[in-house]
C-alpha cells in the first residue's frame, strides 16, 4: 500500500480524536458541575454555562472535520466509500453529536425531556468515540 499518500490522514485523524476526547471530557466535568449547581437551585450559570457551550461548539467542529477528511481521504484513494464498520461507526458518531447539540439548543430550566435527552444521548457518544477511535485504529493498522 502506497503509504506516504495516506499518513496525512491518519495523523490528522489521529491528532483531531485527541482533541475531541479532551473536548467530551470538559463537556462531561463542565455538564456535572452545571447539573449540581441547578439540583442546588440556581437557574444561571453564567462563564461555566458558556464555556460548556463553547466547548460543544469545537466538539461538532472537530467531529464534522473528522467526517470530511475521512470521506475525502476515502474516496481519494479508494474513489470510493464503505470499506469497513469505521464508516458506520463514523455516521453514529456524526448523529449523536448533532443530537446532543440539537437537544441542547432547547433546554430551558422546565424542559425535563431536552434535559434528560441531551444527558442519554451523551452517554451513547461515549460508546460511539471509543467505536470509532478503536474502528479507526483498525483501518490505520492496514497501512502500516
Ligand atoms: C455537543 C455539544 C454540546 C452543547 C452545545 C451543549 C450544551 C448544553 C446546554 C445549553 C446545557 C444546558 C445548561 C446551560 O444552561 O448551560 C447543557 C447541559 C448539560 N450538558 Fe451539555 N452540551 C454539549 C455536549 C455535552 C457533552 C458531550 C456532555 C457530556 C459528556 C454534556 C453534559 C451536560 C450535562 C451533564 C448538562 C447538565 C444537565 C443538567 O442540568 O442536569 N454536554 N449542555
Ligand atoms: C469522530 C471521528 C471520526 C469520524 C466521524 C470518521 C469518519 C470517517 C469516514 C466516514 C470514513 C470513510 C470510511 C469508508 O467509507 O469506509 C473514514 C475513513 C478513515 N478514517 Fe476515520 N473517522 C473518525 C475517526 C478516525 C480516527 C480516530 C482514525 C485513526 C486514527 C481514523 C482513520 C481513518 C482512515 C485511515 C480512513 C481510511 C479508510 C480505509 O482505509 O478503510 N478515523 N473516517
């Protein structure tokens, strides 16, 4: 396999999974912080508030970013798409992180649902990150 044309893909990829791991990790510490302090009583959550929201915000840059290279790099090499459960894996992920973002767009201190929405779907993120960390690993041990 002609390995130099498809490193840079890798390491990208590579590099961009680290950050969204760090990324879900400040969510999660940020998102438990928020929920104690609202159990507590409060309703605002000021600079903790926008810093989850910020931090939300790089997540999806990075996921969609990750997309894009890994369909572009795909289809550059292959010139085509679907060689290995990475793709699916890499869908799911897509899809729980625009659901989380989504259902976040709509909590407010009453909505229960929204709430309770974006907490579940956030777990399931976590199972999909280590499907498609451990997926992409798999793809990148055929070229080397
Ligand atoms: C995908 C981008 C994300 C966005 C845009 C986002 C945004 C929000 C917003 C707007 C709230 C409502 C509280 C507030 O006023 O700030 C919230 C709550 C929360 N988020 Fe996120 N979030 C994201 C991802 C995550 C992730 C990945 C996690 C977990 C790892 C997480 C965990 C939580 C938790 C635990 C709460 C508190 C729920 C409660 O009050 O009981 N969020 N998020
Ligand atoms: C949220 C994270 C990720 C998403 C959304 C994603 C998405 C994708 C997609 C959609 C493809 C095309 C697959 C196909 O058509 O068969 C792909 C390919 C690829 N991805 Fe990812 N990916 C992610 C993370 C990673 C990671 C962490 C690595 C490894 C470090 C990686 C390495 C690769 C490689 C080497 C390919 C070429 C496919 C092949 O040779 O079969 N990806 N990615």
């Amino acid at each position: 396999m002609d390995l130099p044309s498809f490193l840079w893909l890798w390491k990208i990829a590579a590099w961009s999974m680290g950050l969204a791991i760090v990324a879900y990790l400040i969510l999660g510490i940020s998102g438990s912080w928020i929920s104690v302090r609202r159990q507590a009583g409060e309703t605002e959550f000021g600079w903790l508030s926008t810093a989850h929201n910020l931090t939300g915000t790089i997540l999806v840059a990075l996921v969609l970013l990750l997309l894009g290279i890994g369909i572009v790099g795909t289809l550059g090499h292959y010139g085509n798409l679907a060689h290995s459960v990475h793709l699916p894996a890499g869908i799911t992920v897509v899809l729980l992180v625009l659901l989380s973002a989504g259902s976040a767009a709509f909590i407010t201190p009453e909505s229960i649902w929204m709430r309770s929405l974006h907490v579940g779907v956030n777990i399931a993120m976590l199972l999909g990150l280590i499907w498609v960390s451990w997926t992409g690993w798999e793809v990148v041990q055929k070229y080397l």
